[in-house]
C-alpha cells in the first residue's frame, strides 16, 4: 500500500519520534552545555569502540552472534580510536 497515505504509519512515527528523539535530543543539548563540545566530540567518536565492545562481551554471554568485522571496519575504528586518543591527549594537556 501506500506509506504515505496510512494513518497508522503516520501515528507510529510520530510516537516514535517523540519517544525516542525527544529525549536524545534534549540529553545531547544537556550534555554538551555541561562537559563543552570538545568532550562531547571525543565521546562521539569513542561510540563505535564502545559498540563494539557491548557486541563482543554479549557475544561472550551468548547473548548475540559474534560481531565479524571485515579488515576494513577494524582499520576504520583503530583510525577513530587513535584520532579520538589524540584528541584527549589535546584537549588536556596542561597549557604552555
């Protein structure tokens, strides 16, 4: 049928959206008032590390399959974990 023409759709979107990217949107304003941009950056970068960690410890309890990533994923997140690294070593460093 058609997506755009279906209430329902439409209503479970909304829902959705109010649910889910409401509240992210205010923690993501709350956040980056609280610990500044820089840090916020830092910890967006670190995501990726961190998901990958979540999916192997589960895969360990049996939780979920585990993650098989191919060389170019585990080059990209090694890139983001060095450049996310350089940028901690940056940002706090004491000033000359």
């Amino acid at each position: 049928g058609d997506a755009f023409g279906n209430p329902l759709l439409w209503a479970w979107g909304i829902a959705t959206g109010l649910v889910f990217r409401g509240p992210g949107q205010w923690l993501t304003f709350y956040t980056l008032r609280h610990v500044g941009t820089q840090a916020y950056l830092i910890a967006l970068m670190l995501m990726p590390v961190f998901v990958i960690v979540i999916e192997l410890g589960a895969s360990r309890a049996g939780w979920v399959d585990p993650p098989r990533l191919s060389t170019g994923e585990w080059v990209g997140t090694a890139l983001i974990l060095a450049a996310a690294l350089w940028l901690m070593w940056a940002r706090l460093r004491t000033p000359r």
